[in-house]
C-alpha cells in the first residue's frame, strides 16, 4: 500500500487494475473486518470511506460517519493539533503523521486513539484524499496515567517524609539549644537554694527566676507542639462568636504595665459596633499577644506600639503598628517561616511566634501580612472574616 501511495491515486488504480475481482473483494474485506479503524476522508474533514471498526470505535453507524466530518468527532482540546498536522500533510511539508488524540464517541464518553495519517495526491501533486488508521490506547493511557498518579504520591508522600524529618531535626536542635540554657539557670539556682544561709530575700528573687524560667520552658514546648500540629494538617480551633473589642481589651489589660516598664507608648483603638468575627478565642488573643510581644520586644524606650481594630468589607482588621527599627525588604517574606530569624545568633526567641500566627489566622479562614520600612517601624495587619462571612 505505501508504494500505492506514493503513486498517487492514478498510481494506486493502475496498480488494481489487473487484479482479479475476487482478490478486490478480498482486499475490501481487509480493510473491513481490520482490527485498526481505518477511514478515508476529504480536504474538509467528510468521511469517505469508515470499517466496521472504526464505527465500534466510535459508537455510531457507518450512515452516521458517512454523513459526518471527523472533525466533529475529535476533542475540543485536540483540535488544533489535528488541524495543523492536517495542513501540514496536505501541504506536503510531512509524508504522514502518528499522533495520539481523543474521539468523543455518540454517548459523549471520551477514548483515545493513536492516529496515523497519510494522503493520497492527484497526478499533479494535489491532495485526493487522506488515509487514517487508528488504534485505540484508552487502556494503555489509563494505565500510564495510573502509573504517573502512583508516582506522584510516591513523591509526595517521599516528600511529606523528608519534610517531617526536617521539622522534627529542627526541633530537635531548637529543644537542645534553647531548652539548655534555662534548665542549666535552674540547676544553679537550685543547688544555691539548697545553701541554709541564705538570705530570704535572694532565696526569693532566686525561686521567682526558677518559677518564670520554667514557665518560659513551658510556652517553648507549646509553641512546638503547636508547631508540629499546624505542619501536620491537625492544627485545630474552636468556633465561637468572638467580639474584637474583647479581644482589644483582653490586650489592652496584658500589655499596659509592660509597656510603661519599658517606657514605650501604647495605645489601643476600636472602631465602634465592629461585627462579631468566629473562631477562637483563646487562639486569637495567642495571635494578637505574639504580634504585640513581638513589637514591644524590639521596640526601644520612647517608642510607640498601637493596636487598632478596624472594619473592611472582607472582614475585621487587626493592625499592630510599632516605631521599631523596621525590617529588611528581603526579610519581610520570610518573616512567617518557621523557626527563621534575621540574626540567627539572636536570643530573641525560637522564630515560632510568627509562623505560628500565621496558622492561627489561616485556621480562621484570614490573611496576615506584614509591611515595613527600615528606620521607621512595622505594622503587621490580619483580616478575620466576621460570624456572618464564616457561616454563609
């Protein structure tokens, strides 16, 4: 058939020209009862010529196809590919083309198919006429795309695997570096509390450094915990109607002594009758206590700090605003990663706080984000949706 085609259709019907009438009937039959679809079709698409085959291949009748364009027949998405090698082939660039695309069958169930295309020229080169075969690769494209949807979760759940260790060496160096110092202050501080003379006065200052040590040992194992479970997916809050100026006040409360200590200036500012928002009302005040304590704690002497609770129409907004030394452009995106600091030789904590405020305020369906200008402060701004938005 390939020395007919080159031929051409003038070629081909010299070539069957001596052949007797039974061998006709038997090459019809092969292309009949053939296992591949096997179609002959115009320059616009019309089916000339469509084997049993493909007629079970594609769910309709050969009167159906024989009225029909086969590119009614091929998927939306495979159109224009087709179109192009098409073209391609008829503008003789290309001898054929194999490529594989999807038939939409009569019950608009999809298959594929791996299509051969070749065409058959008048004496003066001009298309006659296209050959295609097709073989159907459903069963095959199914078990590929089964195979790379095995490899996939091989993949990720390698690379859940791989994630879970490194948090877990993480923490494990964090437990070893911050957890050593404290629990060496308790040690001495025990063995000087075992001195009988000792002044009451020191014996009390020295149990009051052992009671807040072992407080601060405990927030670090919290922060962990609370860590692990927000990395793990089991991160979990409650759902109540939580009013933001309890929460305002709740910080008002925490922070107003603290702040005169360090002699900064703190405010506090709530927009009247804000709406009510749902979440947690313990989670949110650990939310806004981090990012207030985060301010204060790098905010200096004469500065201010300010909480202000505002309304937007994606929700409630909390902006903590402080006139600290400000942060980095380059530092700004990484600031809610966990366990990173600017400085990683800094004291100032275990770099939680801020990615566990970002848990936090995801689990309430918001956004956090910071802006900052160096030299001149920070403001960290979340937006919760209110009861109403949470329940629609």
């Amino acid at each position: 058939m390939s020395e007919m085609l080159q031929a051409g259709a003038a070629g081909a019907r010299a070539a069957l020209a001596g052949v007797p009438a039974d061998r006709l009937d038997a090459l019809a039959a092969t292309i009949e009862l053939a296992p591949l679809g096997i179609a002959h079709f115009d320059r616009e698409g019309r089916f000339l010529l469509a084997n049993r085959r493909l007629c079970e291949m594609l769910g309709r009748s050969r009167r159906e196809l024989l009225q029909g364009n086969f590119l009614e027949l091929t998927h939306h998405e495979d159109l224009a590919e087709c179109l192009e090698l098409t073209a391609r082939l008829s503008a003789d660039e290309i001898p054929s083309y194999r490529h594989e695309k999807r038939f939409v069958r009569a019950d608009g169930s999809i298959f594929w198919a791996a299509v051969t295309v070749s065409v058959v020229r008048h004496a003066d080169g001009r298309p006659d006429f296209f050959i295609g075969m097709a073989e159907d690769v459903s069963e095959r494209r199914r078990s590929d795309e089964s195979r790379r949807h095995d490899e996939q979760e091989l993949k990720r759940a390698l690379e859940t695997a791989e994630h879970a260790t490194r948090l877990r060496d993480e923490m494990v160096a964090v437990v070893a570096h911050d957890l050593r110092n404290p629990l060496h202050t308790i040690a001495l501080a025990a063995g000087t509390l075992e001195s009988p003379n000792l002044a009451p006065d020191r014996r009390e200052r020295l149990q009051a450094i052992v009671r807040q040590t072992a407080i601060n040992m405990g927030e670090l194992l919290d922060n962990l915990l609370d860590v692990s479970r927000i990395e793990s997916g089991t991160f979990a809050i409650s759902r109540d109607a939580v009013s933001p100026l309890f929460l305002a006040e709740a910080m008002e409360q925490h922070f107003a002594t603290r702040a005169a200590q360090k002699n900064v200036t703190w405010s506090v500012h709530v927009e009247p009758e804000l709406p009510h928002i749902e979440g947690d009302p313990h989670r949110l005040e650990q939310l806004l206590s981090n990012l207030v304590g985060n301010a204060l704690k790098f905010t200096p002497a004469g500065g201010r700090i300010a909480l202000r609770c505002e309304s937007r129409p994606d929700g409630v907004e909390f902006v903590v605003d402080d006139t600290g030394p400000g942060i980095a452009p380059e530092h700004v995106e990484r600031l809610f990663d966990r366990f990173w600091k600017a400085d990683p030789a800094s004291r100032n904590g275990a770099g939680l706080g801020l990615a566990i405020a970002r848990g936090i305020v995801e689990a309430h369906g918001g956004r956090i984000w910071a802006e900052s200008v160096p030299g001149k402060g920070t403001a960290f701004r979340v937006v919760l949706p209110t009861l109403a938005q949470a329940r629609r």
